[in-house]
C-alpha cells in the first residue's frame, strides 16, 4: 500500500494539460508556493482576479511579456509585474505557459530563424553589434546565444502589444455578443408578457 503525500497526484494523461495550466492559475495554489509567499499578500489582491475589459489585456501582454524575455521561470516576474500594472494575475500567469517545456524547443528555433532573418536583411546592423568588445557587450551576448537571442528579443517587443490589441478586440466581441443575446432575451420575455395578457384580456 502507498504511503499518502503532500504532492498533487499525478493527473490522468487527458488532465494532464489542465492539472499542469491549473497549478499556475490556481489562487489557493500560487498562495501555497514556498517561493511566491513573500509576495503572496500582493498578488492575491481580490481586484487583481477579477476580470475586466481593462486588467485582462494587460494581464495578455503582461503575460506574453514575459514569457519571452526569461523563458524559464517566467510565472515569478509575470505575478512580480501583475500586481504593479493591476494586471489579471491568472491570464499573466497563464499568458507565460505560451513558452514551456514543450514549447520551448518551437520557440528556440522559431527565434533563431527570426534572428537569422534580420541580421540577412540587414547585416549592418549585425556587424555593429559585434563591434564592441566585453564580457557583458552585445558582442559577448551574440557570441554566446547567436541570432536565438535577437529573435526572442524581437518576440519580447512584438507579441506583448499585438496580444494586447488582439484580447481587447475578442473582449469587446465577447461583451457585444452577450450584450446582444441579453437584448434579444429580454425582448422574448416582453414578447411572451404581451401574449400572456392579450390572452388574459381576451374574451372567454
């Protein structure tokens, strides 16, 4: 018989992507982190879990931000930021799985195409920045990670305003289309009332 343990029990293989999005989007689990406890009172704010047409797009960018600038532990600046920008905490958090484990591998060669790309249309640019000697320089950083590190510094400046925009319009949508079907609802109501008293006030 096995003994019981603090940990959460290992999700079916059809939970598993849910179990994993959940840990990182859960209240009660975030709280729980040893890690995040220090902070816990901040981003635990009631305001920063609510979600409006304001703190959900920057909960969008915010997340996609950065997701991209450290791709590995990514969840601990996301929740840093959210409660400085009154982000949603939950769409940060989970905005920043779009580089995981099994993303990550994409987005690696997706960033060195990208990088290799500018540096072919503008090999200037590539040169100049190769000018500068040091271990810190932008020289030493291309050396070391090639056009990888250009290409995520591209994705960090481009996806965080376009996801922005992007979950700003598909939340008007979203709000204009219940708007609609709250309207239209409200007039078969008034629509059924009438029927009722026009039979009501019938003859018999």
């Amino acid at each position: 018989m096995s003994q019981g343990s603090d940990s959460l029990h290992k999700p079916a293989k059809r939970s598993a992507p849910w179990a994993y999005l959940r840990r990182y989007t859960d209240r009660e689990m975030l709280a729980q982190n040893r890690i995040l406890r220090p902070i816990a009172h901040r981003f635990l704010s009631p305001e920063l879990w609510r979600f409006t047409r304001r703190n959900v797009p920057r909960g969008v960018a915010l997340g996609l931000f950065a997701g991209f600038v450290i791709p590995i532990g990514q969840i601990f600046l996301a929740l840093i930021l959210a409660f400085t920008v009154r982000a949603n905490v939950p769409i940060a958090s989970g905005v920043t799985l779009v580089t995981n484990p099994l993303t990550l591998p994409f987005w690696l060669w997706a960033a060195n195409r990208v990088g290799h790309r500018v540096l072919t249309i503008a090999p200037e640019t590539g040169a100049a920045l190769m000018e500068h000697d040091g271990l810190m320089s932008l020289s030493g950083i291309f050396e070391a990670a090639g056009a990888t590190v250009l290409g995520f510094l591209i994705f960090t400046v481009l996806f965080p305003p376009l996801g922005y925009f992007i979950s700003k319009g598909v939340w008007r949508l979203a709000m204009g289309r219940r708007r609609k079907t709250r309207l239209k609802r409200g007039a078969l109501a008034r629509l059924s009332a009438q029927s009722e008293a026009a039979k009501e006030s019938g003859p018999e």
